[in-house]
C-alpha cells in the first residue's frame, strides 16, 4: 500500500492505494469517475486516455502510485462552469461520436494534438489518433471535428 | 413549425457522452456485490473429467464457486438458436445443448466451466486460479473446409453438419447453365470476424430479498429479448420477477444481440448468494467468447451470354456456426444470406445451397451485415470476374443487368417494393470521377504504384421483421416493434420504445420524428428504451429494423394521441371531431379560430371535469389520459440499396495496399437525419474495409485463436483510412408511413467486395483472398512481375 496526494481535475485527492492500482483504476474504482473507460487492458485502443501533468497518457497502464504530486485531468475536467470545452463542442457539431464509449480517450487525445499542433492537417489528425480506436464512426467525422475545434480555438 | 425530419440535429444524447457521464454496465456498482471470474476451458475440445474447488473455496475473500454440476441441479437452461431451418430433404436441424457452465464437455477456447464469486476482484481472480480442472483432451475440429469429414463434435450430429439448406431451383439452374455461353467461376473465403464492439461485454446483478426480484443490468441490444430466453429457457426466474436493463451500451454490431451464458449465471448465482454480482469481461475474453461473424467457403457460378447477360446463378457455401448454435447463427447463413446472393440483378434461375456446420471454435453469429456483406461479395465479386472474361466494363455489364421497373421480384424471395439502381450507380461514377481513373492510373504507374478501380451494386433486405414471414421462415418470435408515447399533464413527452440504441442515437431521430407528429418541441420529448421495467415489450436493434419497425411504431402511436387529441379538442371546443385539423402541435376549427394546443388538450385530458369552458373535456366513451401504444408490424422488409466506387494504390515494392478513393451513393428512402444516417454509413464502411483489408480471426490446427488482443487482430484505426465521400439518391420505402429504409448495415455490406475488386483490378484481375494483407498482397505483385517477365 502506498499513500499518493494528486490532484484530480483540479481537487486535491490523497488515497492510500495498493502498489497495483492503475490510474484508470484509481479514477474509475476509487474516486467513482467512471468517464475514462477501459477498452483493452493492454494500452492498444485509447479509451483510458487522460492528462497528467498536462499530457495525455494512457490511464489503463499507469500505475498510480508513480504519479505521487501530479496533476490529472480527466473527461469530467474538461468542461468548465458547465460549459463544454471546444473539442467536446466540435464532437457534438461534427457527429465525431456514436455509442461513446471510446469518446472520452479520444477526446482527451485530441486535445492533447491541439496543444502540439495549432492547425492539423488531416494526416496529422489520423496519424495523432491512431492509438485511439473507434469502432462506430469510421473516423470521417472525428477528424472533421478536430478541425472544427481546432479552427475555433 | 418546420419538419425535423430531414434535419441534421444535433444528438441529445451527446453531452453525457462528451462529459463523461454516459452510464455503462461496468460504471455501476452496487453495494455489497461480489465480483465474478469465469474459468474458462484453455481447450477446444476436451472431455471434463473432474472439477476441484476444494482449495479455491479456501482462498481469501471466496464467496462462492458454481459449476456445471450446480447448473444441472437447479435445471438451469441453456442458450438456444433462435430459427430453426430444415435442410433440402426436409429434415429438421441439429443443435446441441449449449449449458450455461459446461458440465461434462467443453466445445472451444473460453467456453465457461466455472465461476468464483469473491469479495474483491483481486480475490475471485486469485481463486480462479486455484480451481483445478481436469481435462481429457480431444482433438479440435477446428479447419472449416474439413469438419464435415472430421470425427463428430456432438454426439448424434453426423458431418458436424446442422443442416445442408437450399433456396432455389436446382433444375431451372442446370437448364440455364446449359444456354450459357460462358460459366464463370469463383471460390472464396469470407474471413472469419470478430465484431468488437470497444465496450467489452459486462453485466452487474441485483438481487432484492424482499421483493425477489433480479434486476440484471448488462451489455445487451435487446434487454426484453433476453429476459424472454433468461425466463422461458433458462428458467433464471419468471419474466415478472426478472428486469433487465442495458443503459448505455458501447457498441453491438450483432455481438449483443445474444443472451450469453454470463447473464444467465450471474443472475441465477445472484439470488442463490443473495448478494449482488459484477462481471466485466477482459478483452481477451471477449475476443474469445463475444460471437464471432463471416467465415464462409463459397464456390459460385454465373452463367452469361457473350454480351454479358446473367441467366443463371449457383452459390455453393460451406458456413461455420462455431461450437453452438445461438440465436440468429442459423439464419444468418440461410434467409439473410441466400436471398440477396442474385444481388441487384435480373436473375432467371438461381439456387444457394448452404452447409452450416459446427467447428471447435466461438459461435458465430450476427456481425453488421449478416449474411448480406457474404452475399454481396460473392455476387459483386464473380459479376466483375464475368466482366474481366468478357472484356466488358465493371459498370457495363451492371447496368446491363439491373432492373427497371419496381416493384421488382427477386429471383430468390424478396419483392423489392421501390429503388432505382442506375441512378444510383451513374451518381457514384460520376462522384468518383470514374472516367478520370485511366489517367490516374498512369500517374500511379509513373511512381512505380499499381492503381484499382473497384465497383459494387448492392441491395439489402432489412428491418428485420414482417413477423408472418420471418416466423414462415422459421424465426421462434414475432419481429415487430412496439411503442408507447405519453403526455404528461404538463405537456412534455416521454417515448419509449422496444428498440435499442447503442450508437445509433435513437433518442434524436426518434424525439424528431414524435416532434414531427405531435408539434412538440424536441427538447420536450424524452424516448426511453433499454429497461423491461419502462415500455412494454421489444424486439430490440439489429438488422438496421430500428427506425424502419420501431420509429414507425412510434408514428403510430403519436397518430393514436393527435387522434384523441381531436375528439377532446372538439368537446372543448365545441366542435365535431371532423371539423378538427391539427397542425403544428395545434387543434384548430376548420374555418374559425378556435384553437386548442396539444399541451392545453393534454391537460385537458388528465383533469376531467375541471376546466371551466365545459363540464368534462372528454367525449363519451374515452377515458382520461393521453397515452397510446403501438406494435408495428410491417408489410415486408425493407430495401436500402446503392453504388459503391473506390480507387486503391498498391506499392509492389511493399504490398501496402493504400485506400485512395471511397465514394458511396446509398438509396436509404426518407433521411430523417443526415448527420446520423451519414456516421451510420462511415462507420459501416470502416468496418468492411476492415474485412477486406486488415481483419481476421485465425485460429490454429488445435483451436486456440491466435488473435485474441489488439495487437494481433488488427482493427481499422485512423490512418488506415481516407475520408469518405458520400451521395445519395432517394426512392421512399412504400411499407412504411415515412418512407424511410434501413441504413445500419449497407456500408458494411458495399465496402468489401468494393475494396477487393479495386485490389484485384490493380492486379490484373489475380484473385486473392480475404483479406488483402500486405502480406498477400506483396506475394501477389511479385508473382505478377514474374509472369510479366515471362510473357516479355
């Protein structure tokens, strides 16, 4: 067991945790966010994508016991004062998500590009995500949506 | 009030999605659960000898450990093929028993033996570890093209076989074949799927001790369909005392059309423990126990005349059912296959002839498409093989067999009710630019590349229903669709419905089409699906049927309340009924402007008696209330076809085959919502490029599936593909009030005989099989340079 203090969409959290306890398990099990999904168990299809430290990393393969003093943002951070994050708003306008289950990664994923990259061409959008799987949207209007944001923010 | 249907709304389901506030079966926890782990046999085929939890049940935090034993004791049911086909010589099929836990044998890898039930989920692993099973292993049938001469997986199912099947004319085939002037030739594979949906298949029970209800939420396309088989065949508890609930669900695509044998034992074991339960399958798991799609050998022949007239067709299949037959695997191969292998075409004489049978290996059932994406390709992909030995062009020899008039009857079954195939193909060749690709080609070829042109003319049957023939057919349930629309006092609206959304945004498009009817603002308008306890009964989402069935039912229910809705407006309004009109959410007095709103005659309707124009708002012989239900069943299915055009590049040098060029032109009837109906047609896309180019479920001589993750079974992902380009063309569906026609599936079943007639067209018309591997491909180039260099 080990005692971690992070911050977790902007709240200070100090839990003590077993040695084993992923991040997507600590977000997910522990502090009841259940917006970041797990997909693969094995940090092939995205779905787990969260911030750390203000980047995204895969969230089923970090243990939480390294991330001691980090700052994690996740899908239920993104949004602020109600009011959706760019991205998300471009997801929605764009029809970038069907079931939603891979939404959260992806997202998260994205924003992350746009930190990067300002103004993404199409190749840079496909070639940034191809660690996030979506089985529902064929990508057309996932890319279409990174666009939309990206011109927006 | 303008229409909304034909509008590109915006979802309402999005903003829990994008907000991380979506509900998923595996974000519910409920106080007090256990957690389940499955022992699963590591055989494909193997006789259980002996189960020993003895140390298991010893192990920290151990609940419980059940077995197969447990399963027989209790008489616990197990889980049955939903159609039952006969074969040609008239005799019945042949299922096995498909027990929840096995007991005495195991038939593939991931089949259930066991279950631990533990504190934590650390512990029931931990647990699982220490049950010991003790197998005599057989040897797996687990090669399609040999199971019919292998040892029998089942006693008393000779060949493996479960049925030998034909739709057709065999004798009016032969006469055609015999004016032919050409037969052309094909056998090809249709490469086993695994459908993967990215939320792995879970379920959470509840068990309430007073009320002796099991609540049992779950990944599910269809929650009542599941508690109909839990109850009836399982015998888990009676359908009162059973709810079953998929919130939201991450994904289907067939594979959560079936009840599986975790739902069963989770609810069974829940009120055996009296604790809650919660199971959540690993991905592995769900690659090897999630039912499987495809895997069909096909051998075809099409009879031709010179100038490239069909005159007949024989389609010869061989299909896997995997270990068990399960709910819609029989069908899938026979009535949902055979009928659309004629594809588009005028066809005087075609028979299809399928041998469904079982192999040590996943079932297969339903994945998008089902049985249409294997149709589709045989067709589509022997119609270009006839073109290229005939000298003629891919477009040529379609059009030249396309009917024009409709209704049309096809050869094997169906009465397409409405369509228009050459304006939909003239559409997709001029959107592709198809006149342009000689030049493009040469370009290619200057870079060192090889260039293809694919083509595919498809129709579909779906909307799975009318229930008079789909239970001819041999289906155990009616496949209509009910609905039930309800006013509120205060005006707003809840829907629901016994259809299923996950992905297909049901809350828009149907809160659009019930705005439509009932002049109600969309954000007033709630629809509610995917809990027994709320609506009546549903046949649930699958075979594109939930807009075609469920939504009309929904237009007739909302028909129902504006109905009433004038015989109240004429009381208050003192008034007939038919001098009534309703328009814009409005009851309005012919020539007069007395008018009443919707909400104020809702109102009305649940205060008798109270309003002060007149003593009771309601005519004799209604009752209060504005609520109606409908069950739809509708006349046949329905008939979405279209044109499909892409332009693949080949590097020789590599064998990557790079997707340069997609156009498809669809026929969907009424569009209520192109941005949905546009994401229905990507996504279907990506999943039969994904056939064609990238997937495939392989297993090994002894049964184990050697793809089981994500790093061996490869997945469309985002720089795999280019964007799309879509048009469409419309003839509405007669069948059904809106005109509207099924658009879930026809993606996939276009894009992978489109993809693969393009890769062989780049090389020289050599065949090759599913799916085109750069692997394959690279093998084939350098076959092509070798025989180039020959001929030179």
């Amino acid at each position: 067991m080990k005692k971690i203090a992070i911050e977790v969409n902007g709240k200070k959290v100090s839990k003590e945790i077993q040695d084993h306890t992923t991040l997507s398990g600590l977000l997910r099990d522990i502090l009841n966010l259940t917006g970041t999904h797990i997909g693969c168990d094995t940090s092939q299809c995205g779905a787990c994508v969260v911030h750390v430290d203000g980047k995204s990393i895969k969230s089923c393969t970090a243990l939480a016991a390294d991330l001691d003093g980090s700052k994690v943002t996740t899908i239920e951070g993104l949004a602020s004062n109600g009011k959706l994050h760019p991205m998300q708003e471009a997801f929605k306008k764009m029809h970038g998500l069907q079931c939603g289950f891979c939404t959260p990664g992806m997202v998260m994923s994205a924003v992350d590009l746009l930190k990067n990259k300002k103004n993404p061409s199409d190749q840079e959008i496909r070639d940034w995500l191809e660690g996030n799987i979506c089985r529902c949207t064929g990508y057309h209007n996932i890319v279409a949506a990174v666009k939309e944001a990206a011109s927006k923010m | 009030m303008a229409s909304l249907v034909g509008s590109r709304v915006e979802r309402k389901e999005d903003k829990r999605f994008l907000t991380g506030k979506g509900r998923y079966t595996s974000d519910i926890n409920i106080a007090n659960q256990t957690y389940a782990i499955f022992i699963r046999s590591p055989h494909a085929r193997a006789k259980i000898k002996k189960i020993d939890t003895s140390k298991a049940l010893k192990s920290s935090g151990v609940v419980e450990i059940l077995t197969g034993e447990h399963i027989a004791q209790d008489k616990i049911g197990g889980l049955i093929a939903g159609w039952a086909i006969r074969s040609e010589d008239g005799s019945e099929m042949k299922c096995p028993a498909n027990p929840p836990l096995a007991k005495d044998s195991v038939n593939f890898v991931g089949d259930p033996v066991a279950v631990v039930f533990a504190e934590t989920l650390d512990e029931a692993r931990a647990a699982a570890d220490l049950v010991k099973v003790d197998y005599k292993v057989l040897k797996a049938v687990s090669n399609l093209s040999e199971a019919m001469n292998s040892e029998a997986i089942h006693d008393g199912i000779e060949k493996n076989l479960c049925y030998d099947w034909l739709l057709g004319d065999r004798q009016k085939v032969k006469e055609a074949f015999e004016k032919a002037d050409k037969i052309i030739k094909l056998d090809i594979n249709n490469n086993r799927l695994i459908p993967n949906a990215m939320e792995p298949r879970a379920c959470v029970i509840d068990y309430n001790t007073a009320s002796e209800e099991i609540t049992c939420y779950t990944t599910s396309q269809n929650p009542h369909l599941s508690r109909l088989i839990m109850s009836a065949f399982g015998g888990v508890a009676p359908e009162n005392k059973l709810r079953v609930v998929a919130p939201d669900v991450g994904g289907g695509f067939g594979s959560k059309i079936n009840l599986y044998n975790e739902e069963i034992v989770c609810s069974w074991a829940s009120k055996k423990i009296e604790r809650p339960i919660k199971w959540v399958a690993e991905r592995t798991e769900s690659f090897l126990t999630d039912t499987h799609g495809r895997d069909h050998i096909t051998h075809a022949e099409l009879a031709v005349t010179n100038d490239g007239k069909f005159l007949g067709f024989k389609n010869e299949t061989i299909a896997n059912l995997g270990a068990y037959a399960r709910v819609f695997g029989t069908v899938t191969p026979t009535y949902l296959f055979g009928p659309c292998a004629t594809g588009v075409y005028i066809m005087p004489a075609a028979y299809s002839n399928v041998k469904a049978v079982y192999t040590n290996t996943a079932p297969v059932d339903a994945y998008r498409g089902a049985g249409r994406p294997e149709a589709t390709y045989t067709i589509e992909r022997i119609v270009d093989k006839a073109a290229m030995e005939l000298g003629m062009d891919p477009i040529e020899i379609r059009m030249k067999n396309f009917p024009t008039e409709f209704p049309f009857k096809q050869t094997l079954v169906h009465q397409i009710d409405s369509g228009d195939y050459v304006a939909g193909l003239n559409k997709a060749k001029e959107m592709a630019d198809y006149d342009g690709f000689a030049a493009r080609k040469k370009e290619s070829e200057s870079k060192g590349k090889l260039r293809g042109i694919g083509v595919t003319s498809y129709f579909e049957a779906c909307g799975i229903a009318p229930s008079p023939v789909v239970m001819m057919l041999g289906c155990g349930v009616g496949l209509w669709e009910s609905a039930e629309v309800r006013f509120n006092p205060t005006g707003q609206v809840t829907v629901y419905t016994g259809s299923h959304s996950h992905g297909q945004s049901h809350q828009t498009t149907f809160a659009q089409i019930a705005a439509d009817e009932l002049g109600v603002p969309m954000e007033n308008i709630d629809v509610v699906h995917g809990d027994t306890d709320k609506g009546t009964f549903g046949m649930g989402t699958y075979g594109s049927r939930s807009l075609t069935v469920g939504g009309i039912a929904i237009v007739n229910a909302c028909k129902k309340i504006v109905n009433k809705g004038k015989r109240i407006a004429a009381k208050m309004l003192e008034a007939s009924p038919d001098e009534v009109d309703f328009k814009n959410g409005e009851f309005v007095v012919a020539k007069s402007n007395k008018k009443k709103t919707i909400g104020e005659v809702a109102f009305a309707s649940y205060l008798p008696g109270v309003r002060d124009e007149v003593k009771s708002p309601l005519p004799e012989g209604d009752e209060p209330g504005l609520i109606e239900s409908s069950f739809f069943d509708p006349a046949n299915f329905s008939f979405p076809a279209g044109s499909h055009i892409c332009e693949v590049e080949i590097d020789p040098e590599t064998g990557h085959v790079k997707l340069d060029k997609y156009t498809a032109v669809d026929d969907f009837g009424t569009i209520v919502n192109p941005l949905i109906v546009e994401g229905q047609v990507h996504g279907g896309l990506a999943q039969g490029i994904g056939q064609a180019l990238y997937e495939n479920a392989q297993y090994d001589d002894s049964g184990q599936l050697i793809t089981a993750s994500y790093m061996d079974y490869t997945m469309p992902r985002a720089d795999d593909l280019p964007n799309f380009n879509l048009g469409f063309t419309c003839t509405k569906a007669t069948t059904n009030p809106l005109g509207v026609k099924g658009c879930g599936e026809a993606g996939t079943i276009a894009s992978t005989p489109t993809v693969m007639n393009a890769v062989i067209n780049a090389l020289g018309g050599k065949e090759i099989s599913l799916p085109a591997t750069a692997e394959k491909v690279w093998k084939a180039c350098k076959e092509m340079k070798k025989s180039n260099a020959k001929a030179a």
